[in-house]
C-alpha cells in the first residue's frame, strides 16, 4: 500500500457523509477485522468504524477532520497528524496506524483539544 494513498482515503472517508461510499473506501485501506482504539472505545471490523464516522458526521454539523502534516510511515505502520473541527471547539489528532497484509489492521486515535 503506498502511504500517500493511505493518507488520502483515510481523510476522505472520515469526511464522507455516504455510508456506502464511506463504506467503499475503507474497504480498500483497511482490514475487514480493523481493531481501532481511542481513549474511551475499542471498535472492532469495518462496519462499527463506518458506523461510528457516520455517527460522528451526522451528530455534529461542524465536524471536519484534514491533515496538518503529511503521513509519516515507518516499516509497518505510519502516523498521521490532524485536526478536527466540532462544534465545541478544534482537536488536535494523531492517528497511528498498524498495517498487515498491505492493510490498516490496527489504529490508535490520539485526540486532544486544540491550544
């Protein structure tokens, strides 16, 4: 997988209001058992994490996630630094991702608020 391709599908799918869409292109990055943890949750296969952006997007009108450096790989993984925008103010993200099999099999989300 070229970690260019990663960086631009990860985005658009994160911003992606059609489930079937969204659906589509994290088919093509991610593995069908992703694990993704954060702070709070661990999602399990790419339905619950398509699930879980479409929840995010129809919650919050002003929700907005974009790249504020480009991705970063490493061997097997990468990490990605970005930002949300919400309604209750910016956050800052780094995701970090573990790839298998030439797909995203695990990702860390590290949030917090915006200084």
């Amino acid at each position: 997988m070229l970690f260019s391709e990663l960086q631009a599908k990860h985005v658009a799918a994160w911003n992606e209001k059609d489930a079937i869409r969204r659906d589509e292109l994290l088919k093509t990055i991610y593995a069908d058992d992703i694990k993704m943890y954060d702070r709070e949750l661990i999602l399990e296969g790419l339905k619950a994490v398509s699930d879980f952006v479409g929840k995010l997007i129809a919650e919050d009108p002003a929700y907005k996630f974009s790249v504020v450096k480009p991705i970063d790989p490493l061997q097997n993984s990468a990490r990605l630094y970005g930002k949300i925008e919400t309604s209750g103010g910016v956050l800052n993200s780094m995701d970090f991702f573990v790839i298998e099999n030439g797909k995203v099999a695990h990702l860390y989300a590290f949030l917090e608020p915006a200084q």
